[in-house]
C-alpha cells in the first residue's frame, strides 16, 4: 500500500476560530459547488463514470461514518436518532431531512433531503446526481444500526423533483 497524506481526520478540518477569525465557519454554497463539480469533472475525465460515481459514494460513506461519531455516536433510541440527524443537519445547513416512512422490523427507509447541498436549484438533467448523499445516508444508517444498508437516490431535484428522495433497505433484508 502506498503511503497516504490524507487518512481522514477531523484535525484536517482544522481550527477554525483560530483559521478563520473574521469570516467564520460558513462560506457560501456556490463554493461547495464549485469544489465537489470541478472534482467531479476531473476524476469522471480520469476514472469515468462509473468509477467517480463509486469515489464518491465512497466519500459520502467515509464522511458519514466520521460524522456519525462524532455527532450521534452513543445514540441507542431510533427517534432520538432521527431527531438529532435532522436537527444537526438543518443547523450546519447540509439539508432538510425527513423520514417519510420507516418500517423498523424490516429495516426499511423512504428518507427525503430537501434544500441539500448537492442538487437544489440545479437545472434538470434527467439523472439523479446525490451519490454521495446516498454514501453518507447509509454509513449514519449503517452506524447506528450495526446492519449494511442499500441506500439509493429515487427521486432528485435533477429529475424535477423538489426534494431529493432515498430508499434505505438492510441488505439481505
């Protein structure tokens, strides 16, 4: 295995207050954007399709498990969960997360972001593009559960959708 710069670490996120004094944690979304696009270009004109698509999955897993622990870690009581998820992600401004149906004996999702970082307000593609909404979705699911979750993009703003729509199945469920 090649030596590694970048093992994930929240110290690579650094010191904020101290990093940014005047301007603070926030940036405005066209930022975010411009960043995950232009990653997105340049691995997709190297890797493909495919193979950028499985990165960032990847990615949203990583995150999600990382943000997992350091967030919810500790959290036994499904709704409690559930609360906390949607408040953390409402307030650091990720998204509006709702879970429109669950079914907690056949571990079995319908979970909607709305106003997320990736897609709202991006013109009509006729794809789904929230790979990495679907990584993160299930490695918090994943985390909490203990269990190996499917998580997959039905509906998108891309689509003409208004809010992003994602099915969570335990595998082998």
């Amino acid at each position: 295995m090649q030596d590694r710069k970048y093992a994930f670490s929240w110290d690579l996120i650094g010191n904020l207050e101290l990093g940014r004094p005047n301007l603070g944690p926030m940036t405005r979304l066209e930022v975010y954007r411009l960043m995950q696009y232009a990653f997105r270009d340049v691995i997709e004109r190297h890797c493909g399709t495919v193979k950028t698509d499985t990165i960032f999955y990847e990615s949203g897993y990583l995150a999600g498990q990382e943000f997992y622990r350091k967030f919810f870690s500790g959290i036994t009581e499904f709704g409690v969960f559930v609360s906390a998820v949607q408040t953390t992600l409402k307030e650091m401004g990720i998204g509006i997360v709702r879970v429109e149906k669950a079914d907690l004996e056949k571990k079995s999702f319908v979970i909607t972001v709305s106003e997320d970082l990736d897609c709202s307000g991006l013109p009509e593609l006729d794809y789904e593009v929230c790979v990495y909404d679907e990584g993160f979705l299930a490695a918090l699911l994943d985390s909490f559960t203990g269990e190996r979750f499917v998580v997959k993009e039905i509906d998108c703003w891309c689509t003409g959708d208004r809010t992003c729509r994602f099915t969570a199945e335990v595998v082998g469920g």
